[in-house]
C-alpha cells in the first residue's frame, strides 16, 4: 500500500489499486498499463500527470499483483515526485525524447483500449476522498461563478468575462478545461466560444474546470433587465426537462435508460421532440469532462456514488450543474447560497440572475 501525496486516503488507493488488480485477473492478464488521463489522474489521487493541457500525459503507469510502477521521463522526474506523486511508489526514468505512453506494453499487458468499459466502471463509484475534493471544487466554481457575474455590466465583452473566470479558477488551483461565454446577439450557439462581443441584456456562462483530477460541470444565465414570457417559458421548461434526466438516473438503471427518458422530456415541455439531436445531453460526471456522455444504447450501469452533469438545451435556454447521485436521491456539488435558485422536484436549481 502506498501513501497518497494528493490529500487522498491509503484506504481509497487501496480499494483503486484492488479494483484494477481484478480486471487484470478476469483477462486473464498480468498486469495493465495505464496511459490516459481520466485513468492517471484517478490511479495516482489527482496528480497532475500533464504539462501541455494540448499533450498527452507525461507519466504512464503498470499495475500488477508485484506493485506499480509510474514511467516518465528523467527531466520530469524530480518535480513530479516532489509535487505529485504518491510517495514509495516505484518510478522508471526514461531520457525526455521519449514518451511514457509509448512504451512497449510488453507481453502479458492489457492497454486501456481493451478495458475501457471496465475502467469506467472502475471509476464510477466515488471514494469517500475523492468526494471530498469534487464537494469542495464544485463549491469554489459555483461560487467564483457568483462572484465574477454579478459584476458584469451589459457592455462587457466575452472575451473580457471569460478572462475574469479562467484567472479566478487558476487562483483555486484548477485548470479551465472550457469558458465559453454566449451574449445575445450569439445566444443561438450551442458552445459559444467567447468574442469581442458584448454580453448584452442576457447572456450564458459555461465553465469545467479540472482539479485533483475531477472535472466540475457548470453552467448559468445572467439577465439585465425584465425578462420577456417567452424567455420565462423556455427556462421553466428546460429545467422540466433536466429533471426527466434526473428522475430516470436512478442505480441498476443503464446510463442509455436515463438518456432515452430525458430525452423524451422535451417534447414533453413543449420543445421540438427531436431538440436532444442538436447537441450532446451530458452524462457521467468524474475524471472526464463526460465519463462517458449519454447516447442511446450506452450500457454503463448507474451506481451510487457516481457523479453526473447532464445539460440538457434548446435555443436561448440551458441548464448545467454537476450532481452526485446517492441511495438518497441527489445532492448539487455546484452550488453557492448567493445564486438564486428555484425548486425543480425538490432540487434547488438555478435561476437567471438578474441584475
């Protein structure tokens, strides 16, 4: 058992480390090779297994019954056990003009590719530590969410807010994986990506951000001014719609089960019955920004513990908020006492803010 240099639990390593150790069995393998960032960033407690967030990761593991063993390359080395390997691990340098990923697997090693069912499945249900790191960075993006747009002025550009949020998440230590910022004059896209634009009387603002390795999913709409009926409708409705998502995210249930089920909801609340077609609806939540997304006929099951931001849109309306699911029921991770809220099935979901 080795000690986790990240904050994390012996005990939640262990239990990660006995879980790998029986897909390796059931192949009938040796050991496994881990190369990716989802599986990295979880095996090693949130390391930051990275340089270029445009690069694959700078270290790999293998995993067997005889140990682990983190390879990368010498000019990294130092650093990364300093700063964020777990210590007493095994490590393997090799010169810098290699890639760690690339290593021969060698005889009797599984890649990811040939596990990658089982290595969600391995991921799914979150460990008491991890449940604490995804608790407090979804508190600190709801509330730097908060704190940075309810300064914003209708003549701010997008450029200018997305800046205001990707510094305000670097100062909690996280990395902005997506800020996007749609005012109203681009309100018709999907995944608008911020411009010289300014935001206008409303506008949409969409973060992930990774910390400790787990991606927070959030999303809100700020508001200058009365909102007209049919804005009131459209985000009433959308809200209607996430909660079709929620009911059917239930564990035992497939995660196809809950997509079919929130999908259906839109012709339901009065939206065009095929709206689900024009962009993805979101899906498990956890060490991807979707780990993986719902589409029909995804087979991974739903269990408890397991984080999950579904985002379900329509032309001028979105909902996002990243949600554990619990024997209970569920509990919002983003979510901060300054932002308004409406209750949606019991859930406190979020308003526009209006300034």
């Amino acid at each position: 058992m080795i000690e986790s240099g990240m904050g994390g639990s012996v005990d939640d390593q262990a239990i990660k480390r006995d879980r790998l150790l029986k897909i390796i069995a059931d192949q009938g393998a040796q050991r496994l090779l881990l190369t990716s960032q989802p599986a990295l960033g979880w095996y090693l407690e949130g390391a930051r297994v990275h340089v270029s967030l445009a690069a694959p990761p700078i270290v790999a593991v293998r995993v067997s019954a005889e140990g682990d063993e983190v390879i990368l390359t010498g000019n990294e080395s130092e650093r990364l056990r300093a700063e964020e390997l777990p210590a007493g691990i095994a490590v393997r340098e090799l010169d810098w003009a290699v890639a760690p990923g690339g290593v021969d697997p060698g005889p009797g090693t599984l890649v990811e590719d040939q596990v990658a069912d089982q290595l969600r499945a391995a991921r799914a249900p979150l460990l008491p530590g991890e449940l604490g790191r995804f608790r407090e960075l979804g508190r600190d993006a709801a509330r730097l969410m908060t704190e940075v747009l309810s300064a914003s002025t209708p003549d701010a550009s997008e450029r200018a807010l997305a800046a205001s949020l990707t510094g305000r998440i670097a100062e909690a230590g996280a990395e902005p994986l997506v800020a996007l910022i749609g005012g109203a004059t681009r309100s018709s896209y999907r995944h608008p990506l911020p411009t010289d634009e300014p935001v206008g009387r409303r506008f949409l603002a969409v973060i992930c951000a990774r910390r400790h390795g787990l991606v927070i999913n959030v999303s809100r709409w700020v508001r200058f001014g009365p909102a007209t009926d049919a804005e009131r409708s459209a985000d009433e409705r959308i809200l209607a719609v996430e909660a079709e998502f929620l009911a059917a995210t239930v564990p035992g249930a497939t995660l196809g089960d809950a997509f079919r089920a929130g999908c259906a909801g839109y012709a339901e609340h009065g939206f065009a019955a095929d709206e689900w077609t024009r962009h993805h609806q979101g899906g498990i939540a956890g060490y991807n920004g979707r780990d993986p997304r719902g589409v029909v006929g995804a087979t991974d099951r739903i269990v408890a513990d397991q984080a999950f931001a579904w985002n379900p849109t329509a032309p001028g309306c979105k909902v996002e908020d990243t949600l554990l699911r619990t024997d209970q029921g569920f509990e919002v991770l983003t979510t901060d006492p300054d932002w308004p809220t409406t209750d949606v099935a019991g859930l406190p979901r979020p308003a526009v803010l209006p300034l």
